[in-house]
C-alpha cells in the first residue's frame, strides 16, 4: 500500500505570494491532519479534515487555510506569505476520524518564503 | 491544553549502548505514538501505545496511562539510530480529532 504522499516537496516563494500544498493520503483513510514545523515552534497542529470536513484546528492566522476532497486528498493554502511561514509542512493520514488510530505522516513539503 | 514533555532533551551515545528516553503527558490521551524523524525531514512511525509495552527490534516501548508517561528504549545503538525521536499524544477529550500534541523531541547522537 503506497504511503502518505506530499507535492510538491520543496518551494521558494517570496513575501506576499500565495502558495498551495498537496496531501494524497493512505487509500482508504479518511482522516487527514496537517502541521508546521520550525525550529522555534516545533510541530504544531494546523487543521483536521474528514468526510471534506474541517473538524478541528489549531492557532494560526487566517491566512492559512485548507480543503478536502472527495477522494479524501487534502490541500492546504497560505496566503500573503510571510518571512516567517518558512517550514517544513507535514500531513497525516489515518483510517479513522476518532483519534484513537495509529496515524501516518508524508514526507513533507519544504517552504522557504525569500 | 496538554502538556507534553520529553527528556532529555540531547542525548549522545557510543555505538552500541542502550539508552532511554522519557516521555510525560499531562492529562488523559487516546492515541500516543513515537517517532523518528529521519535527515530529511519524514516522520518515521516506531510505535503505536496508547498503553502497554511494545517490542519492534532493537526498539521497545511502554506506556503507563494511569502515571501519564511513556518510554522509549533503545538497545544497541547504531548510528543509523541518529536523529531526533518525538512523542505525540491525541487528548483524550470531545474535540481533539486528529489533533497531535508533540513533545519537543530528543536529539539523539550515536557516535561510532
């Protein structure tokens, strides 16, 4: 079964742009779950989608923002990019939407904002 | 929210020690979840413990729920055992789908 996978996987960007992250999940999982990580703020939720729903999200600005599919892939956008939305955005998977199921991270999307 | 805390939080080893690594959670959770995160960046999944003792290789792990803590065991280091291992919780409350909290990670560093 192919794994969590993420397009693209790196991204220069300058202040001001917008930019848009890909998420293709474990088939047949539903549950899809997005973070940043920085080495000031290490990881840290974003926002959950199931059923192309947004259940759940953590402490970011508006800017950042995301959907889900039909199929269940996931996209994510931030908008009016800023110097400091430079990071390593990771998404997850899991077949489950309770939280109790093992989940499952892609290898990640590498944004440097200039 | 809840609190997450790993320690330590650097730890360096000769190849070929044991060591472990301590995890602390500060309320109920229904998913807890070690990983490894390699060079590049992907988290690696070890283990899936929520409660109760797990054995994958070199690796085990334990959870005490009732004492919110978990341990990751690590035998026999290997450099390949390099890079930094975090501990994830899901709370255990109405609203917290999908929603990891990590720790900070240890810094792992096996030297040959």
């Amino acid at each position: 079964k192919a794994g969590v996978t993420q397009t693209p996987r790196y991204l220069i960007k300058t202040r001001g742009q917008q930019v848009t992250l890909s998420c293709s999940p474990i088939s047949g999982h539903r549950s899809v779950s997005w973070y940043q990580q920085t080495p000031g703020q290490g990881l840290q939720f974003l926002f959950e989608y199931f059923s192309e729903t947004q259940r759940n999200k953590g402490n970011f600005p508006g800017r950042f923002s995301g959907r889900q599919f039909s199929n269940s892939r996931s996209e994510m956008n931030v908008s009016t990019l800023e110097l400091g939305d430079s990071a390593l955005y990771l998404c997850a998977s899991s077949p489950d939407p309770d939280g109790y199921n093992e989940q499952f991270f892609g290898p990640g999307t590498r944004l440097t904002v200039l | 929210g809840i609190q997450v805390e790993q320690s330590p939080p650097d730890l360096i080893l000769q190849e070929g020690a044991n060591s472990t690594l301590r995890c602390n959670f500060s309320d109920s959770v229904n998913n807890l979840q070690w990983f490894h995160q390699n060079p590049w960046g992907q988290l690696i999944n070890l283990f899936y413990i929520p409660s109760g003792t797990k054995q994958n290789g070199r690796l085990s792990a334990t959870t005490v729920a009732t004492e919110r803590y978990s341990l990751l065991y690590i035998s026999s280091s290997q450099t390949t055992d390099s890079g930094v291992y975090f501990c994830a919780v899901v709370p255990a409350v109405t609203d917290s789908w999908g929603k990891f909290q990590f720790g900070a990670g240890t810094q792992v560093v096996v030297t040959p």
